[in-house]
C-alpha cells in the first residue's frame, strides 16, 4: 500500500505545534512535503525560534508519519526563519534590527527590568540573535543584570559597538556615565539619548530587540510611539490592585498611539517560603489574568516571588542563564516563546527588500 502526499497532509491536520496551537498544516509551517514509495521527507519551517523544542517536535512529526499504514522510513527537518514584521505606519525599521518588543510597565517596583532582560536571554536561549537597549535614562539597570563592565567602543567615530553580556548585544546610558551620577536632566534631552542610543548603535543582525522602558506613561513613551518601530509591547505588572490600575493606563497608552499590546506578565504572583514550602499571594490573585481577559490580549505567564531571580539579576547572572534547568527559567523560555509566536502572527514588513531609488543630477 503507497502512502499518498494527501494522507500525509491529513496526519498533520491532527498534530498541532505545541507552541502555536495550530496543526502544522493550518500554519504552514510544514514544507517541502515528498513521498517516494512509502518513505517520506518534509520540513517544518518554525517563524519563531524554539531551539528547546525543536528535538521533540521533529519526534513527534515523525512519529505521527511513520504510524501510517505501511510506512517506510520518515524524515522531518525542523528549522527556524525569524523575519521583520509590521510596525507603526511611518516609522522606518532601525538598521540590523528586525523586531522590536517593547516592555513597560505602569509603575516602578514590579520587576520591570528584571523580566525584560530574562525575556532577553530566553529569546536568545531558544536560538535567536537578540539585543536589548535600557531605555531608562534615569535609572539605568541593565549594565548591571547584564555583568557588563566597561564602556562601548567607537570604530568610526560615528557609530558605538554594542557590548555584550551572556551573548546578547547591550546599549544603556549607563555604560556611558559613573554609576553613582544622577541624569539631571529635562525631557528633551532624555528622548534625544533614547534616540541616539537606538539609532547610533550599530546593531548586528538582532532578530528582537527588547526595550526596557522607564516605568508610566511620559516623554520617553510618546517618543518610542512616534519615532520608534515597536513590533509590539510586553505589559508586565504584578496581582496588586493599585499596579494593574497603573499597568492599565500603560496598555491603553500603547492602544492609543497603535501599538499592538502582545500579552501580559505577571510578577511577584506567588510566594513560596524558602524554609517551609507555604505558598502565600502576598499581592493579591488573579490580577493579570482578569485585566488580559478585560482588554482580550493573553496572559504570556505568572512568575512567583521568589528571592533567588532578585539576587540572581543584582549578581549580574540573571535565572535564565544563573540556573537554565529551573522552574523560573522554563516560565520565562514560555514566555520568550509566546512572546515570538504573537509576533511570528503579525504581518511581515518587506520594506527592507525593495531597492532604494535615489534621483540625482547627471
């Protein structure tokens, strides 16, 4: 009995990417489908990176195949293509930068940063380039999470080297000034160095981008709305009343200026006792995942309060590279995941592949 390219197709309307959730068919993502006799070979082409689940997706794609009758030997290649996507109309994409994920929040002391730079990391966990600029002027703390000591380099005098910590590219103002020196400085100033961090930074073919915002809605928000090509933006807050409240006006600020909102995280949403295992909503329960049912985007994850992410992130390791095998560092890869299969969703920008025409007098 031959196998047919249709029930090949028909075995992968049934299996769905654990990641998307759509079967391999209904997302395209299976190509190059051949049969020959009862042998078939196929590949799976992923618009998101997901190098953890790569190994498991390829079993069970050949799994699935070889359990049709008669089957011979199957072989699935399973890659990844991460591609620029739609941003504000407007707006040009940044020069070796394809997407650009903003992460805000609408008051301090959620953990922020904290999630942004894991968010970082598990992106570059899972197989993508990435970078991430800090843009909190005021209260830079990327150089810090990041171990990274030292100032960036000029080549041409025109242009800064991006340092880089745990193999993802930095820029943050605070690679530039002592670490004890206050920015006095007005808000004209403070979106012009947001400006030229992100603009005179020469980036090196960064898939996703992550931008640590300053907490709230100010200057540095309007800017990044305006002047900034944002793929989407990450809302991160924690169960407590009060911040879901702040972290609300955040979402309809990015609603506003059209931004697409990609999902919530929640921080801080459980304590678990280090000494005797209670766990404990220490601010509140439930608060992310009603304010992402209320404004219809999802919940990307819940992360608990724990003390080692703190003291991991203030060593400079933060979890995802500090202890790659727990339990946080697994949330925050979902998250990373989630994050690059929303975006992998958006509309391509192929604005990079037209040639550009100048007029010139001859």
């Amino acid at each position: 009995m031959t196998i047919t390219e249709q029930q090949v197709k028909d075995a992968l309307r049934e299996l769905i990417d654990p990641n998307t959730g759509k079967d391999y068919i209904t997302g395209k993502e299976a190509r190059n489908i051949k049969v020959d006799g009862n042998n078939v070979t196929l590949d799976v082409l992923l618009g998101y990176p997901a190098k953890t689940q790569i190994e498991p997706m390829r079993a069970a794609v050949e799994a699935k195949l070889k359990a049709l009758p008669g089957a011979g030997t199957v072989s699935a290649n399973v890659t990844m293509k991460i591609v620029s996507h739609a941003v504000q109309r407007g707006v040009k994409l940044v020069p070796g930068v394809k997407n650009i994920i903003a992460v805000a929040s609408g008051k301090g002391g959620v953990g922020k940063s904290t999630t942004a730079v894991n968010l970082a990391l598990a992106l570059a966990a899972e197989g993508a380039s990435v970078g991430i600029l800090d843009a909190d002027i005021y209260g830079p703390s990327q150089p810090t999470m990041l171990g990274i000591k030292g100032k960036p380099e000029s080549k041409d005098g025109k242009r800064i080297e991006p340092m880089v910590g745990h193999g993802i590219q930095a820029m943050s103002i605070g690679f530039m000034i002592d670490v004890e020196t206050p920015m006095v400085w007005r808000g004209p100033m403070v979106t012009q160095a947001l400006e030229q961090l992100l603009n005179e930074t020469n980036w090196r073919d960064v898939d996703y981008l992550v931008v640590d915002l300053p907490p709230g809605t100010g200057d540095i928000q309007l800017t990044l709305a305006q002047r900034v090509p944002v793929t989407g933006a990450v809302i991160v807050t924690t169960p407590q009343d009060i911040a879901l409240m702040d972290a609300r006006k955040g979402l309809k600020m990015f609603e506003k200026v059209n931004i697409p909102i990609l999902g919530v995280v929640e921080n801080m949403s459980l304590h678990i006792c280090s000494k005797c295992g209670h766990e404990e909503d220490i601010f509140g329960s439930g608060g992310g995942d009603r304010m992402a049912k209320d404004y219809g985007i999802d919940l990307l994850g819940s992360l608990p309060l724990d003390i080692k992410i703190r003291e991991q992130a203030d060593s400079g390791r933060p979890t995802v590279v500090a202890d790659p095998d727990g339990r946080a560092a697994e949330i925050y890869r979902q998250i990373a995941r989630r994050v690059a299969v929303k975006i992998a969703e958006k509309q391509q920008d192929h604005s990079a592949a037209f040639p550009k025409i100048v007029v010139q007098n001859t």
